[in-house]
C-alpha cells in the first residue's frame, strides 16, 4: 500500500476590522495573507491580530468569503457569498484594507 501526503498550499485572506483604538493597533482593516506553511511569519500576527479584532473575514482560494468572528451577534454562520447584505459589508472592508506589516 503506497501512501502519498498532498500538501494544499492553497493562500487564504484574512481581513481583519479593529473598531476601538488597541494599544496594539490603530481603529480599521488589516489584511493578512497567509498560506498553510506554518514556518512563515505570518502565524503570530494573524494570532494577535485576530484576538484584538471586532470583525474577521475570511477569503479562500476560489473567493469564497466567511465571517469567522463577530463580536456583534448575532452573525451569519458559514459562507456569505450568496448574501448581498453582508457581501457589500464585506467589500467595503476589503477596500479600506491596509496590508499588516
């Protein structure tokens, strides 16, 4: 029996919205691109970035969108792509974006 390991190194987009100043980070949209390498830097700053976020968007390789964390409630689970609402919510966020260095 032969086994073979596929390694997906598929790019997710996360954007990150901040509404309350943070001593870490200034109120708005962070974006943090990142693949399934864990030997990246990426890691930590999405981590943290994460944690001190409102609002977190997630956008997978073929452009489907999540909302994996809302501290508003309630909030759509799974994908919003179908939703019109939500998805010009989500656009607007994606141009405010600023690339978290």
């Amino acid at each position: 029996m032969l086994l073979c390991a596929v390694t997906d190194m598929a790019q997710y987009t996360y954007y990150c919205e901040v509404q309350h100043p943070r001593v870490e980070l200034a109120p708005g949209v962070y974006r943090v691109v990142a693949d399934r390498d864990f030997n990246r830097g990426w890691f930590p700053q999405l981590t943290n970035v994460v944690q001190l976020s409102d609002r977190v968007w997630k956008q997978g390789p073929k452009g489907g969108v999540k909302i994996i964390k809302d501290r508003s409630w309630p909030y759509p689970m799974g994908y919003i792509t179908t939703d019109e609402e939500w998805m010009k919510k989500f656009a607007w966020a994606k141009l405010k974006a600023k690339e978290l260095t």
